[in-house]
C-alpha cells in the first residue's frame, strides 16, 4: 500500500513542477559558464566573439534558446510556486496554479522562439 502511495504520489502534478524546479535550476547553472565564457571574448577577442555570433543564425541554436528561455520562465514560476507555499495559504488549487505556472513559461519560451526566428 506504502508503494503504490509512493508512486502515485510522484506523479502527482506538484512533484513534478517540483522536479522540473530542480532541473531547471541544474541546467541554468551550467549553462552559466558558457555565457560568462562568451561575455569575456566580447571584452577579450572580439573577433572570436563575431565568429561564435554567427553560429547563433543556425535552427538548432534558435532552438537551444527557446530552450534556455523556458528553463528561465519555468525557473522563475517555480521560485515564485515555492515562495507562495511558504508565505500564502495554499489550499487545492495550487495543481491549477503549478499547470499555469508551467504553461506561461511555454508561452513565454513560444513568443521568444517565434521573434528569434
């Protein structure tokens, strides 16, 4: 009875924008010495930074930073989710909350793919 709890409540809609919270915090900071490293060519070698700029016109790169946006919106909606647990009375339509939370973050992601295209 222990197990099937266990695993019903692992799917359960909060656990899993709990889950992609902590992914999406993981991503991000490795991501992060990426952009640190191409922020120092701009001041360093800006002639390697042209060249490394023009690899940004490429489809899988446009889609890499629609990517990185919704890991930035998701990133932000779940940091937003936690500090509403922890200070607002939550009762049960936090499910309804976390989805929207989640699909705003697609929007948001969707309208910066469509104008970097």
């Amino acid at each position: 009875m222990s197990m099937a709890r266990g695993i019903t409540s692992r799917a359960h809609p909060l656990w899993l924008a709990y889950i992609l919270h902590r992914i999406s915090g993981l991503a991000l900071a490795l991501f992060l010495p990426l952009h640190f490293w191409v922020l120092a060519l701009a001041l360093t070698d800006p002639a390697r930074l042209d060249g490394f700029l023009t690899l940004t016109d490429n489809g899988v790169v446009k889609l890499a930073e629609f990517g990185l946006v919704f890991l930035l919106a998701v990133h932000m909606f779940g940091g937003l989710r936690v500090m509403a647990m922890e200070w607002l009375p939550w009762s049960a339509p936090q499910k309804t909350l976390a989805a929207a939370a989640a699909a705003l973050s697609f929007l948001i992601a969707t309208l910066f793919f469509l104008q970097a295209i």
